[in-house]
C-alpha cells in the first residue's frame, strides 16, 4: 500500500525514483530549478515523463515504455495540488470553492456542501463560507485552499510551497494546521523551509540537478548534511574531499581536522567524504593561530551579516559567527584576509 | 500588480505633448464625419423616415440575423479559441492566420468565396441543392456571410483573454477530480466571461454594419436579405434624406450595443494573478479586494 513513481523528462534533466507509504509525509528540498515542481507535474498528471511509471495502492498512474503506454488523465488520480498561491476559483464563493472537488466527483450537491462545511469547519474558516476569494487574506485563501484540497479527499495530496506567498504572520498558523491534517495522510510537501521539513514531513528527499542527492528521516538528513545544499538548510559549514587519517582533504588541498564518525575502523581514507561544523565553532584571528588540535586557514571575507545577536562572517562557501564587539575590535570588513581557526574536535568527519 | 497601479489623476503620465494633437486629430477623423452627418439629418421628417414600412422591414432583419450570427459566432469561436489558446498541433499557427483572414479581406472578396462555397454552382452548394436546400441569396446566407467577417472579433478578444488567465485554475480544478468537460464549464468559462461578452458585443456590432459580403452573396431582397447597410446604401441613390436618418439609427444601435457591455481594455479578470512572491504585502491585497469587491454580493462593507 505505497505510492511509487520512477520518472524521467529528458529534456529538464529529471530522473527520479521514489515511495512514499500511506501515512508517511515527505518533504522534497532543493535549489531552485532543481525538479521539485516538474515532480509535482508528473505525479499529478499536468506533464507527460518521457519514461517511467507510477502507482498508488495498486493503481497505475501511469507506465511509459517502449512496448506499453499507460496514461490517467489528471483528474482520475486522486492527486490533489496545493500550491504557492492559493488559485481559489475567484467566480465562486468559499463554500463552492470547497465543495468543487466533491462535486466534480460526482456527489450531490447537497453531499457536497456538506463535505465542504466539515473541512471549512476542520481549517476553522467556517465563517468564511459565505464569501468571494478576492475578500480574504492571504492566509484566509491558503486555509480554504487546503480545505478544497482535503474535500476531495486525495489519495495522495500534493503540496508546492504551500507557506512560500505568505506573511510571516500567517505562515505559522498555517503551519499548525498542516500539521494536524497531514498526520495520518500521504502527502508530498516542497518546501524551502527547515521548519516545514522538521514540522511536518517524517523523511526529506534532497533534489539537486534533477537528481535525489539525499533522502531520509528529516533530523538525520540535516544532522549529517553531504551536499553543501542541506548543509546551508541546516546551518553548517561544509568541505568536501577524501577522507584521510585524520580528517578531510579538501578538493584545493586543504586539510581539515576532525572527529571522525562514526568510528574510524569503518572509514577507508581516500574515499569520498565530508568535514562538518557549525559556524559557531569557527573563531576569526587576524594572524595565524598555532595550538594543536586546531585548524587554522586563511580566508578573504565577503560579506558581513546580522545573524541574530552575532555577526555572521562569511568568506566563500564558509561562515563563521563571532559577537558583535569582537567584530568591531577585529575591524572585520569585506575584502579583508584573516584567519578561520576551527577547533578539531567541533568538525564532525564521515564519507559523503 | 497590475491591479495596483490604478492611475491617480494628475500622475505623470509620460506622454509628450505633440502626442494629444495627433491623438486630438485621430479623434477628429473619426468624430467629425459623424458630427457632419448628424447636421445634414432632416429632423421634422425623421420620425416619418426611419418608420417606413421598408427602413423598419430592414432594421429588423438586421437585428435578428446579427443576433443569429452572434450566437453563431459564440458557438463556433468559443472551440476555435480555446484549440488556438491552449491546444498545441501542428499547423496551430497556421489555423491562426486564416481565421484571422476575414479581419483584413475586403468583404466583397469573402462573399465571392462564400458563393463559391455555398452558391447554386459552389463547392457545397451542388449537394445542398440536390438536398433541396438552396443557401444562397437567402436570409441564411445573411446569417452566413456576417458571421463570416464577425467570427475573427470573437476569436481574438477571447484567445486573448485565454491566455492572459492561464491553465493553472483548470490544472488544479483537474487535480480535485473535475473532467475536462467540467473543467470548462465551471472554470474556464465563468473566468474567461468578460473577454467572452466583449468579443461577442463586436461581434455583434460588426455583423450589424457588414455589407460587402452580404450584397454579394445574398443580394438585396427586400425582407429577406436587404439589411440596414444595405437599405441605406439603396436609399443614398434615391432619397439621401432617408438614408442619413436611416445611418444615424444604425450608429444609435451600434453605440448604445458596444456601450452597454464594452467597457475599454479590461484588466486580466478579478483574482489572484500574482505578484508571485510579494503576494502577501497589505497593499497588493487591498487592490485586489477592491477590484473583486464588485463582483461579490456587496456584503463586505
């Protein structure tokens, strides 16, 4: 009882290959032009794959190959599509917007408008029912939107970036209640939103290029980030090169110190891998520190930016935090070189 | 946005001034002839001359067969829009071209073509006569030959206002199980309903004058195929009084007809078209909820 999709457009460089089981929420990260909403296409039917299939409980989406050709047209699918805007059918009022996935299904009308209060009722906008979609808020029309979405009661609900045209005020209410809806129910969430990803899905899929580069359970993925994507989602610096006795060999020759993990008997040096820390770890000298267990390179700074009580250093793909004062004692600028000093035991080594 | 840059009186507008004497001669062009006629109008024996039993025979088959080819218009152009704005076949581009034809033909040309089509000797017609139904010259060929250069109006306004709208309402209206069927009867059409009504008003005004066409193909018999235009163009030989009371009716019908339901250049309809991104800024929301206020039953203030 899984949905499993195998899928690939030529033509945007998409290859993908994924379940999701009847419960489970997953989340779908990535840069942008990465493929999260050409996948959201294919599965809901708005785009044909060159090749591939899908099937949902059993169910066949659709099979594209070479000695058989198998296509359900968009609304046989089950796969309801909440996306960015809420795209509530402005002619309608609320409570008609909602009831349109029941109706089209064929209930009365009566039935319908009946499903639709109980879902209006389960995003707390009843009392909107009466009302045209250009009379809401932002955050009004996504609750309805996902009301409209849940009344059609999709096998498989479909969400692309549902919180991304909100304000800062409305999102999280949103976010809650996504997070009650979505409990028991098959979704795929694409977001650009840690929280989003912590909050709601039980397993992250990373797509970068077309490509899942890394899948699994939400806090484990970003815990023990291997692309420099997850690794800007979660908040950390992030080297990758071959792995050595005592750390990471970067790509430019530099060689980082660190705690391999988990236990060094597993690691073969040589092989791919990555040193990871937390900017917090990452002191700024503007001489070159000597001290054992340390690692100290020198960095031109790019960019300073408030990053909540400190200052955030960044000097290319690294950053590092340090307190307001220490910034201003240093006379840190853009364009200046110092140096990035890094205790060893703060850089978590493991392959990539 | 655009529902956001509604223009404030006394703004910067950005025109040149030698702008509004050109636009000030354009308007001329087009306001001085009629201003002409109406002085040269005979007005103790108006009344008298547009209810005369051949103007009013003549203003009434006007009316129904330019409603007639309205319909036409509406029933025919609706597909061709909708395959012209969202279908994708090969010779799309093509099909675009010759429906659009019409718009720059002389009618007179489109009624020789039109003859030779459905005429006594044309194309269908030797079928249809052998099914003893004869087209030409007849108040059907009216019907015909308006619909024939009306058509392009409909087609344009409303492809037009199809492909400002989008297909994201009908792809989500698909993904909660609505049929393509229902999809544009419940979605589509209801969204698309302004371009509709404006195409469907030219056309309707654009029937109303055709002349060309129709002399050619249906003739001029007096309650069968002898429309205002023509009735006017008859009268100008013989009583030039009569023919300018009988024009002015004609431009009465057609103002009052493209005032009623042509509205200048519409905005894309009311609704969320965004601004992605910055949809959630108060001011973008409060545009857009005055300009769907009107829509709604009024119940917000």
């Amino acid at each position: 009882m899984t949905f499993r999709l195998e899928a690939a457009v030529a033509a945007r460089g998409f290859d993908v290959s994924l379940t999701v089981g009847p419960q489970e929420t997953v989340a779908i990260m990535g840069p942008n032009g990465a493929g999260k909403s050409t996948l959201l296409a294919v599965i809901a039917g708005l785009l044909h794959p060159d090749s591939g299939s899908a099937e949902v409980d059993g169910r066949v989406l659709f099979h594209q190959a070479a000695d058989r050709s198998v296509w359900m047209a968009p609304h046989h699918r089950g796969t309801a599509l909440l996306a960015q805007e809420p795209l509530l059918f402005p002619h309608l009022t609320v409570l008609e917007n909602v009831a349109f996935g029941p109706r089209s299904r064929g209930a009365s009308r009566h039935e319908a408008r009946k499903t639709a209060r109980h879902w209006l009722r389960a995003v707390e906008a009843a009392e909107l029912s009466g009302r045209r979609p250009g009379e809401l808020s932002g955050g009004q029309a996504q609750r309805v939107a996902v009301a409209r979405a849940l009344a059609a009661d999709p096998e498989l609900l479909l969400l692309d970036e549902p919180m991304a045209a909100l304000d800062i005020h409305a999102a999280p209410l949103l976010r809650r209640l996504l997070k009650r809806v979505l409990a028991e129910r098959r979704a795929i969430i694409i977001t650009h939103d840690v929280l989003d990803a912590l909050m709601l899905a039980d397993r992250v899929i990373v797509l970068e290029g077309g490509r899942i580069t890394e899948s699994g359970p939400t806090r484990e993925v970003l815990q023990r980030p291997r692309s420099r994507f997850v690794a800007g989602l979660a908040g950390l610096n992030l080297v990758a090169g071959t792995l050595t006795e005592r750390g990471v060999r970067s790509a430019a020759g530099q060689d980082i110190a660190g705690q391999h993990d988990p236990t060094p008997a597993v690691l073969a040096p040589g092989q791919e891998g990555v040193a990871v820390f937390p900017p917090s770890a990452v002191s700024v000298f503007l001489t070159e520190a000597h001290g054992s267990p340390r690692n100290s390179f020198p960095v031109t700074i790019t960019d300073l930016e408030p990053h909540g009580d400190q200052i955030r250093v960044r000097a290319g793909e690294l950053s590092a935090d340090v307190t307001p004062a220490a910034s201003a004692d240093l006379g840190l600028a853009p364009g200046m070189t110092v140096f990035f000093v890094i205790k060893a035991g703060a850089v978590s080594v493991y392959p990539a | 946005m655009n529902t956001g840059l509604h223009r404030i009186p006394g703004a910067y507008t950005g025109i040149p001034s030698w702008i509004y004497v050109m636009a000030a001669l354009g308007a001329l062009l087009v306001l001085l002839p009629l201003a002409a006629m109406v002085a040269k109008v005979n007005w103790p024996q108006f009344v008298p001359l547009v209810t005369s039993e051949s103007s009013l025979t003549a203003l009434g088959l006007s009316l129904r067969t330019s409603a007639a080819s309205t319909v036409l218009c509406i029933v025919l152009g609706i597909p061709l829009a909708l395959v012209l704005a969202r279908g994708s076949f090969p010779g799309q581009r093509l099909l675009r071209s010759f429906v659009l034809l019409p718009l720059v033909l002389p009618p007179v040309v489109g009624g020789i073509a039109l003859l030779y089509t459905f005429g006594r000797q044309g194309l269908l017609g030797r079928s249809l006569e052998v099914l003893g139904i004869q087209i030409a010259f007849s108040t059907t060929a009216v019907v015909l030959a308006q619909t024939f250069v009306a058509l392009p109006f409909l087609v344009v306004s409303l492809e037009g206002t199809l492909r400002t709208a989008g297909g994201r309402y009908e792809a989500v209206a698909a993904t909660l199980g609505a049929r393509p069927g229902t999809v544009l009867r419940r979605v589509t059409l209801p969204l698309v309903l302004p371009g509709l009504a404006s195409g469907a008003v030219l056309s309707f005004a654009r029937s109303l004058g055709e002349f060309g066409a129709t002399l050619t193909f249906a003739g001029s018999l007096q309650g069968v195929t002898r429309t205002l235009p023509l009735e006017i163009y008859l009268q100008r030989e013989t009583d030039a009084d009569a023919a300018v009371a009988l024009s002015l009716v004609l431009v009465a019908v057609a103002v009052s007809v493209v005032a009623l339901s042509y509205r200048g250049p519409r905005r894309p309809p009311p609704g969320p078209f965004p601004d992605a991104g910055s949809g959630a800024s108060g001011g973008s929301r409060a545009a857009r909820r005055t300009t769907a206020a009107p829509a709604s039953h009024g119940n917000v203030q």
